[in-house]
C-alpha cells in the first residue's frame, strides 16, 4: 500500500518547507502512535515538484516505516481535481521517543526510584532498546542491572525486580491440581524475583518442581520435574 495524505497550500511553487509538512503528515496519518516523534528534512528536490503549484501528496513507497533517507514520489492536484506525478523528493526521516534518563550516575544493584530519573525526547537511534517507561518505575521496586551514567536512555535491559529468594533458601509452595491444595517446603535452586520461575527441591517428596515466585520465600507449584 502507498501511504499518502494531502496537505493544502496556496497556489505558488512548492518550497523544502512545503514537501516536509506534506511528507510529515503522511507519516501522522500512517504511524498515528509514533508519528509525533518523526523530523523530516529535505535533501534534494527534482525541479518538478519545485516548479509544482497547489496540493501537494507525498506517497512513501514502502509499508514498512521510512526512516533515514529514501526517496519519495510527490503528486501536485491539477485543476481538474486528478493527481499527476509532479517528480521526486530526496528526504531523511528521523524519529524521536520519550525516554527515562538518571539524572544521577546509578551504581548495581542501587534501587531506582521515579525521583532518580527525568523524561527527555531523543532521537530513537540512540535508545537501544524499548524505551522504559516512568509508570514501570513507579509500580514497583527496581534496581540497575549495571551501572547507569547520568543523561544515558534507560530501557528495560538495564533495570530487574530485586530478588526476594536466594539459592539455598527456603520456599512455601503452594501446589494446586485438580481438586488438591496443599503447601510443600522446598529449597531455591536458584535466586528470582516475584514473577519469575525457580527450581524447588522438596526432600519430603524427592522431587522438584517449577515454581513462580510470588514474594518473599513463597511460590506457586507451576510443574514438577
């Protein structure tokens, strides 16, 4: 599908400043989520769409978002209310987001708190990764994975939920099958955080089990070995 959308100007020949609107609309209509991050700079026109007068659409030609620089077709309306092709545009395409940055330099395995980061709008090249967003921060308990430099985007590499059980210690877990309810005292084969799935060794029962931690020395019997 060819992404377009029109953009009116008056009646003189189009202008950067012009093919930039038009190419920056149609990216709101394609990409409503993002598009409000996007920057779109005029490289070259073809003397077409400079001597173009009226309406203009610039048409994308690939589904996939345009980022960098790419080549576009430029259609000027006619009198007659028909698009002709009027040539080509030459434009880079940049895209920001709203990132969380520290405002502090954070050393592991320091707990981070929503006064310990700020949002700030930068180019998307330069967040490698999914931005983390400020409500995750403050849902929870979180600590830095490595150590976090001041200003640098945050993303949800470089944050994890504080263990709440660490290997050798003991768990409750609460097996539920089928019309059965019971708890088994087990033994962490492993450290985690609430959410995440540990081995237990239960001795009463030589077996071990799949469990989802659920807080502080308790889980929840997801499978048995």
């Amino acid at each position: 599908m060819i992404l377009a959308l029109l953009l009116l100007f008056a009646l003189a020949p189009a202008d950067e400043h012009a093919v930039a609107l038009a190419a920056e609309a149609a990216l709101v209509e394609a990409w409503p989520d993002a598009a409000s991050g996007a920057t779109v700079e005029v490289v070259q026109l073809s003397p077409g769409v400079r001597e173009a007068e009226g309406e203009l659409r610039v048409r994308f030609p690939r589904e996939v978002r345009p980022e960098g620089r790419v080549g576009t077709d430029v259609d000027v309306r006619r009198p007659d209310g028909a698009w002709e092709r009027a040539g080509w545009a030459y434009l880079s395409v940049r895209w920001s987001a709203v990132a969380l940055v520290p405002v502090r330099d954070i050393a592991r395995g320091e707990t981070i708190t929503a006064a310990d980061v700020r949002r700030e709008r930068l180019p998307r090249a330069e967040i490698p990764g999914r931005p983390l967003a400020l409500d995750v921060i403050e849902a929870g308990e979180w600590t830095a994975r490595r150590p976090l430099r001041a200003g640098a985007p945050l993303t949800s590499r470089d944050v994890e939920r504080p263990p709440v059980v660490s290997l050798g210690e003991s768990v409750r877990v609460l097996y539920v099958r089928g019309g059965l309810r019971f708890w088994l005292d087990g033994e962490a084969r492993g450290p985690g955080a609430p959410g995440d799935l540990i081995d237990v060794y239960c001795s009463t029962t030589r077996a071990t089990y799949r469990v989802r931690l659920l807080g502080p020395g308790e889980g929840e019997w997801v499978s048995t070995h």
